[in-house]
C-alpha cells in the first residue's frame, strides 16, 4: 500500500512539474497576445529535459527578413567536402548595420524547401505553430552569434561596396565563425539568420552544402567486455553502410558484424512531441557490432574494422582487463559526463567539465595504468537530439577505443512519461533507452532489461539500473539479490555495487528528489545483507564520500593510516561506502553549507575516480581533471 501511495505521489509530482513549467515559460512575457502565445507556442517543451532560447528557436515561425541588402554574403572556406572531423571556417560579408541578434545555424541534412522537412502540418498544429514548415524545422546541430568574432560589432573588417568619384559611398562589415564537425554522415548548409534565436529571420542561406568525403566511414569504435573470463571484447562503431564489415584483430582473425539500427518509430512520445519523435531526429546510420575471441587477458593487441568498400579505420592498440578472479584490477569511474562544443557553438545541452576530464582520462589510458572505464548513467545527453550521440561518440573515442568502455544507463537515457520507467519524467528526450542500448551493449540478459554483473580482477561489479522497477519482488531486485548472493568472496573479494541515482547525497534537488526514500528503503538492505563494501553512484553532479553508513547511521568510521589516507577495514565488516561520483561534465552542484555526520567529504570539481583493487586493498582517488591533483583517497582493507 506504501509503495502504491508513493507511485502516485510520484505520478501527482510529474504533473505538478508540468503545469509549473508551463505557467512559468509560457505566460512570462505580458506583452504578447493570446494569439502570439498559441502560434509561437513553447509549451511542448515541457517534455524537454532543458530549456534555452536556442532549442526553442525550432517552434517559431520562420520567414525571409525583409532585407534588400544586395551585397550580402555567407561562405565557406572549405571545399565541398569534408574529411571526418575538420573546422569549418565561416565567412559572412556585406553586412550594412551589424547587430548583436545576427547568427549562424549549422544545419543537417540540409533542405531546399519545406516538403523536405520531417514533420507534416497536423503534428505542427497540435503544437500550436500554423505556420507553414519552416527549414529550421529540424535541429540546427550547432549555432554561433556573429558577435563571437570580437570585431562583428564594431565593425573593424571594413570592406567598400560602392565607389562614387573615387569615393567609398557603400561600406560593409564582416566576420568569420570556426565551426567544429564530425562526421555525421548528411551533408550541411550554413544559413544566416537576424533576430536572434528567439525571433529568427533568414537573411542568406550558403551557396553550396557541404558533404562528407566518405558518409559510409566506419567510425567511433569502442570497446566492451561481454563476460569476466576477459577473453572477448566486443567492438561496436558507426557506419552510412548497412553492409556487415569485418573486424580484424590480432594474427588474422576476422569476425563478421551484426548491423542494427534504429528509427524515428522507435522513439518515444506523447500528446505532447518528444525532440526525438520530432525535431531533434538525425539518421543513427548504422551500429555495426562484433565479438573478438580467443583473447588473453590483461594482454595488449590490436584491431582494426570496415571493408574496401566503406573505408577501414585505423589499426587500434588495445589491452583487455584482468579475468575475474586474479589478483588486480585497476579501473576508472564516474557519471554525468556528456559532452561540450570544441567552438563557441550554443548547442541545447552542453556539460562543461566533459572536455577537461576527457583530456585527463586519455592520458591516464595512454600510461597503461588503466584496465577498464565505468560510466554509470547520464551518458551523451543527447536527450533526442540525435546527432550529439555523433559528437559524443568522437570525444570518447580516444579512449574507449582502448580498453573496455562499461556503462550503466541513467534517467537521460531511459525516462519518459508512459514507458514503464520508474520515474515519469521527460529525461531521454524521447530515447527510451533505445540509442543508449543499441551504441553500447552490455552483457544484460535482454532489451531494456539493463542490468547486469561483471568481474574483473579481484573485483564483482553489481551494475543496476536505477531506472527500471527495483521495488521488492521485481524482476531486477531478484536479480539483484540473487547475483550479490551469489559472489564467490574467495574468488573477488571486493564487492563494488553501481548505478545511477544515489542513496546518500546532502543535495536534495527540486521536486523530484535526488534520492528517493522507496529506492534506498527496497534496495540498501540487500548492499548490508550480501556486504557489499563500496557503492558508486551519479545523478549528482559533484563527489561525496560517506562514512560506512546504514539507514543514515555512521556504522563506522575510516581511520587514518600511516601516510595519512582515511581507511576503512572490512576484515570485520559493518557497511557500505557510498560515493556520489557524478562531477564527469554537467554543471556542477553546490553543496548546502551544512551536512548530515554520515557525509565526511563534499568536493565541487570536475573529474573522475581512479580505483586500484588488490586482494587486500581497495584504493579510491579522486582526480580533479584540471589539475590532476587528488581531491580526495580513501582505502577499504580486508586481511
């Protein structure tokens, strides 16, 4: 009865959410007519886990600006094609007044006319936009302001249009933006816009689309691990070509793809359109997936994937993990990373720290010091907006192309209202799930059912999703129970518990809470009962370390050890350690200046965990990725 009331009151708050949402977004503006507000309506993006003028921008109604400037202009200084990653330098000229509302939209796949575009009438008049379908009824994937070349405005790149008796009678002002581009595989136009993003115009669309040299490109490759005997690793990547390719690997061995993919069908929406179902929609190409066997663990190799026919990529050294059941294992953690622009773009959802904690992690992989990555939830952040899975493909590249690349999915992956995930909220986008499942595959026993055990080293890896049914008799808490039951201490001694929603977190968030009281009450007795000694979560966005704690009580406390670390002794167990480890990318949270006793460390920097596990010991550092310094290092002992 608890459990139903609590279900509804969850179900009352996602309502009380949207209706706050819309009071506050829609009616803000008291000098709009009711007519404005139901044309140039923002009320579907309720359904969208952030909002900015950027992203909303695709909901206005978009006209020519009425500008008989004939001397305007906007090209770019590449070719007509565009190899994998490239920036893209953007040149606008003939501008007679600059204005701090003048812009440029990166837009893919491009389109001639509004027949081309995604959606028909009746979905756009559902949103309350009757306007005829715009070109920039599609995402533009990137957007920059003029301003942002710092001599826009004052216009210091004179250039003289028209000469009278040898006097300049017409001066016009320019500027150049830098745009960074992976390849997504559809070819791009660069339109330039006046009115900002609120109130957009177009004033010139670029004389010719960009493509790219090779859209059938096999792209992206990263690695997983699909049992604990370290054997076989799984590469998966992205290609335009829908034709199985081969992966080579090692001394001549080949295996065949599997090919999936998805559509636009497959995304989740409701009365009101999710960016996946609408707008935000871009082609996935082709997820290409094969398992190479045969492996020595803890052993270097190589491998490479593609055809003649779409291109190879490049020959990839790789090491795959310790076996379950050796002596070591040496791993990164941490959640909510994303990923950021590498220009001044605006894009919808940009997680700052991302960059700075890639760059650290790569060098970390590049010492050989680093055996496997665990990202628990809160991945891309795409959010149904497709095409960012691209780009945040390409920034993890250089590492999980390497070694094995683990994940738990997290609310931006898998909420949305109606679709059986626990909370009903609008998180993914509209993704339900279903590009996080399809990019990486993990050893899960079937579709959204994303949960999952692993051993590595000296380490058991509990990984659950806190996003699907954990409610006492449920399919995952059986599970649960039963795999964390089942550990064989003699074999791992270390128990390692992940997912993404904390129990513990001296941050409470808005209306829907950080932690949830059902979850830590149906699931933490289960960590106590089967001793699990260290539990690692996200969805906060900042690091915090507990005491071994237990239904909010300190059970013990770390002491010092001779160099001065906080070390906890498991030989005579009492609790779990609980880290929040969720300061990967997104905007950090601050902490409230007071805290309960069972939180004993609060860090505010972006970076990431570094775990060293031996048959005795189990080492935590936190890295702040921008110094590199330790943040925080604790110790769990077992004699």
């Amino acid at each position: 009865m608890a459990s139903s009331f609590s279900n509804y009151f969850k179900f009352l708050s996602s309502i009380l959410f949207f209706i706050i949402f819309f009071t506050c977004h829609s009616f803000s503006s008291s000098n709009f007519s009711l007519s404005n507000i139901v044309i140039n309506s923002t009320s579907e993006f309720i359904n969208h886990t952030a909002i900015s003028e950027f992203r909303i921008l695709n909901r206005r109604f978009l006209t020519q600006c009425p500008d008989p400037n004939p001397y305007l202009s906007i090209t770019t200084a590449s070719n007509s094609t565009l190899s994998d990653e490239s920036f893209v330098t953007v040149h606008i000229s003939g501008v007679l007044v600059p204005s701090k509302g003048d812009w440029v939209g990166m837009i893919s796949p491009s389109y001639s006319d509004s027949s081309s575009c995604p959606l028909n009438a009746l979905q756009y008049q559902q949103t309350g936009d009757l306007s005829e379908l715009p070109l920039l009824c599609h995402y533009p994937v990137k957007a920059q302001y003029l301003s942002k070349d710092p001599g826009y405005l004052n216009c210091k790149k004179k250039e003289c249009k028209k000469h009278v008796k040898g006097i300049c009678e017409v001066r016009t002002c320019s500027a150049s933006l830098s745009f960074h581009v992976v390849n997504f595989r559809t070819d791009i136009e660069f339109v330039l816009f006046a009115g900002g993003f609120a109130t957009p115009c177009i004033l010139k669309r670029s004389n010719n689309n960009l493509t790219f040299t090779n859209p059938k490109q096999p792209l992206y490759g990263h690695l997983s691990s699909i049992d604990s005997t370290a054997t076989s690793m799984r590469v998966t990547w992205v290609s335009g070509d829908k034709t199985p390719q081969q992966l080579q690997y090692g001394y001549g061995k080949s295996q065949t793809s599997q090919v999936s993919t998805f559509t636009q069908k497959d995304m989740c929406s409701s009365i009101l359109k999710s960016p996946a179902k609408d707008f935000g929609w871009h082609d996935p190409g082709f997820i290409h997936s094969a398992v190479m066997t045969g492996l020595k663990p803890s052993t270097t190799n190589y491998y490479t994937y593609g055809s003649d026919s779409s291109g190879w990529s490049e020959r990839i050294t790789f090491k795959t993990p310790p076996a379950g059941g050796t002596n070591e294992v040496r791993f990164l953690a941490y959640g909510d990373m994303g990923k950021a622009p590498r220009d001044p773009s605006a894009e919808h959802y940009i997680q700052p720290g991302s960059l700075s904690v890639v760059k650290a992690m790569v060098d970390e992989v590049s010492s050989g010091n680093v055996d496997s990555i665990f990202h628990i939830g809160d991945i891309s952040y795409a959010t149904g907006f497709l095409v960012e899975w691209d780009y945040f493909l390409h920034l993890i590249t250089p590492i999980a192309s390497r070694i094995s690349y683990m994940t738990a999915i997290g609310n931006h992956e898998r909420d949305y209202i109606g679709t059986g995930s626990v909370y009903g909220t609008p998180d993914s986008g509209g993704e339900c799930g279903v590009p996080y499942e399809t990019y990486f595959q993990m050893p899960t026993q079937a579709k959204d059912k994303p949960w999952y055990s692993i051993e590595q080293g000296s380490v058991h890896f509990t990984v659950i999703s806190t996003e699907h049914d954990w409610s006492q008799n449920s399919e995952q808490y059986e599970w649960m129970k039963n795999d964390m039951a089942s550990v064989d201490r003699t074999r791992t001694p270390w128990l390692i518990f992940t997912g993404h929603r904390p129990m513990y977190s001296s941050v409470t968030g808005g209306i829907l809470q950080n932690v949830d009281d059902d979850f830590v009450e149906a699931v933490e007795p289960l960590l106590l009962a089967n001793k699990v000694d260290l539990a690692l979560f996200g969805h906060v966005h900042n690091y915090e370390r507990t005491c071994a704690v237990y239904q909010k009580e300190c059970i013990a406390m770390p002491t010092k050890d001779a160099s001065g670390i906080d070390t906890y002794d498991n030989s005579n167990y009492s609790a779990p350690v609980h880290a929040v480890i969720g300061m990967a990318g997104f905007n950090l949270d601050q902490f409230p200046s007071q805290a309960d006793e069972w939180s004993l460390v609060r860090k505010v920097e972006f970076g990431y965990v570094r775990v060293h596990a031996t048959r005795n010991s189990l080492t935590t550092e936190y890295v702040n990725a921008n110094t590199r310094e330790l943040e925080d290092n604790f110790k769990i002992i077992k004699s």
